[in-house]
C-alpha cells in the first residue's frame, strides 16, 4: 500500500539539509501532481539557501522544500486542467506567477514582481521531494528522446544559458567566449556550439572545472582564468577576441575578461549572479562598440522552445551530470555542489532514465 507521507528536504542554513515529513498534497483546480524523477541542483540554491539565507524577494527562501530544477511525470489532475493527463512527462518552469502582470503575459513569469509569484523551492514546495504540486501553466513537456535529467537541467541551469545565447543571437559567424566553468557556463558552451558558433573559449580559475569541460569536448580551448587569458583569448582570435561572450561566474574579475575578451561590435552577456564589477565605460564599452546583456533565466516559451530543439539537436544536457544521488542523501548532494569541483549535482528517484 502506497503511504501518505513523504520525506522532503529543506535547507536551514549553515552549509545543512535537513528532512521532513510532508503529506502528499492533492492537486486542487488547475493543478498537476507531478512524481518527481529527477531535481538538481542549481547555483543559486546554493549562493542564497543553502550556506546562508541571503536571497531577498525573489530569492527569498521561506523554509519550503527545496529544489527549484524539477522534471518529473504527471500522476494526477486536478480539475479544470486544460492540457496534461497522468503520464505526461513534465519539466516545471520553476516560478508560478501571478498570470496577469506584463512580464507573465509574455511567459517571464521569473520578472513577475505580484506578491502572488511564488518560485518552487524558495517560497512553495519544490522538488527534493516524491511529489510535486505544480500549477498546469507551469508544466512544459518533456520530450521522449530527452531523459527526466536533461529536463530537470533546463528548469533553470540551460534555460539560462540558452536565453542569454538566444538574445545574443548566437549563429555560426560567431566564436563564444564563456567565463566560468561551472554548470551554466558548461550548458552555454554545449548550447553554442549547437547554435553553430564555431570556436569555443572557456576560462575558469579551477583546474578541475578547465580539464571536466575539455573532456566533455564543451570547449575548444580552456584557458586559465589568470593575468595571461586575455592574452590567449587574443591570440586565438587572430588578436579581435570573440564576437560573442557569456560570464556564468559571477566574479568581477572574469566579468571585465568577458569584455575585455569580446571583439568590437561584439556582444556580451552577463548570467552570473551576485557581486559587483567595475571597468572603464568607454575603454571596455562605448569605444569598442558592444552591447552589453543583462539575462535572468527564460521564459515558458524559450524553454519549451529549449527543449524542441534539444530533441531535434539530440543534444542531452545529462552528459554534464557529475552525481546522482538519492533523495535520501541531499546533504552530500548538497556538499558536493557546494564544493565546485563538479560539474552538475542532480537528486533522482527510482528510474531516471530516458523513459
Ligand atoms: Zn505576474
Ligand atoms: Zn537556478
């Protein structure tokens, strides 16, 4: 008999996961019970939740479970759903918005500033847990050739790799510069090559990070992020730098490389979050001629748009998934994302497989 409980995780602070014991929740109007197959583990829970609470607003966790890159497969309905029947598979679009508001109309419900937005994970139940309560206007399906993986890897980590690229307009006249070698900057670089750009630059200060992304064959050079990148950078682009960059760091220092490492005219965007960074505005900016990009994750359109791609490409997001753990060890899953080293940390439950 099944039971009508479940474990899931939360993250109080100081570097800790603990479990609780939650009922399954019913799905009321509107809304889909997804089980959860595979929800891993993004930057951001680690940067606001998981050493500190430091998010505000939108980045504000309230105790809730945790996991904010769920896929799973739809087992129940609740009434009024217009789309998804039980067995659907599902990748959830990590924010619920308030629907109404200009940026949900267009699908950003990540922009949407009601005090109805709630994300899964920072402030409703997310995925480190057997079952999900999502909203149905939150589900995107899964693709068959895509694994639960590849989906949970879009909810949040590629869609923000992809959405930067998509505005930047990546295409095959373009070589990419990607600072930070982490999993974002690793999607970025899987991403661009299948956008068609032909040359591949990445910088990180980690060894491991540099040696994962070239094994992976993600990168066509790795170029140590010290005094001497920009110089590499340079020389192997003929001395223009590339026409296309992407800082997935965060760090200020590797912001000011992704410009400095941009050709005039070139583009440059910045998906890192946190910090600061500081440069000479018409030396790096105005005289070179760039444009320079803001990007915070995507919309429901360009994710679902992601994943139609992606199974079109036969690019699977999965190869940059380091570890799988079970739910029941999220606090080593959770240690080892903090770590660094690694490329992507992912909580699966049972078969995750493809099917
Ligand atoms: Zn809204
Ligand atoms: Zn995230």
């Amino acid at each position: 008999m099944k039971t009508s409980t479940m474990t899931g995780v939360v993250l109080p602070g100081n570097s800790t996961v603990a479990f609780k014991e939650y009922p399954i929740p019913a799905p009321g109007p509107n809304q889909v019970l997804v089980e959860m197959k595979a929800s891993s583990i993004c930057g951001s829970d680690i940067r606001a939740i998981y050493r500190e609470h430091l998010g505000k607003g939108p980045e504000g966790y309230q105790g809730v479970i945790a996991g904010h890159e769920p896929c799973g497969r739809v087992v129940k309905v609740g009434t009024g759903c217009k789309q998804f029947i039980v067995g659907d598979r599902v990748v959830i679009y990590h924010i619920s918005g308030c629907g109404v508001c200009d940026e949900c109309q267009h699908g950003y419900m990540i922009s949407c500033r009601s005090r109805f937005r709630a994300a899964y994970g920072w402030q409703r139940d997310g995925g480190h847990a057997a079952y999900l309560l999502a909203e149905e206007n939150t589900c995107i399906r899964l693709p068959d050739s895509l694994s639960y993986i590849d989906g949970a890897f879009c909810a949040c980590g590629f869609g923000t790799a992809y959405e930067a690229l998509r505005r930047m307009q990546v295409s095959g006249q373009d070589r990419l510069l990607i600072t930070g070698l982490g999993p974002v900057g690793l999607a970025a670089a899987m991403l661009g090559r299948a956008l068609g750009a032909t040359a591949i630059l990445g910088t990180d200060v980690s060894d491991e990070r540099l040696a994962a992304a070239s094994d992976l064959g993600l990168v066509d050079a790795a170029i140590k992020a010290n005094d001497e990148a920009l110089g590499q950078i340079m020389s192997r682009t003929g001395g223009h730098g590339c026409e296309v960059s992407i800082d997935c760091s965060g760090a200020a220092s590797a912001r000011l490389l992704a410009l400095q490492g941009t050709r005039d005219w070139g583009r440059c965007a910045y998906v890192g979050e946190g910090g600061t960074v500081s440069f000479e505005v018409s030396k790096e900016l105005i005289h070179k001629q760039i444009t320079l990009f803001g990007s915070w994750v995507t919309s429901l359109k360009h994710m679902q748009e992601l994943l139609e791609r992606l199974d079109r490409w036969r690019v699977h997001p999965d190869r940059i998934c380091t570890h799988r753990l079970p739910v029941s060890e999220a606090g080593k899953a959770y240690e080892l994302a903090a770590g660094g080293q690694v490329g992507k940390v992912c909580i699966v439950f049972d078969d995750a497989g493809p099917n």
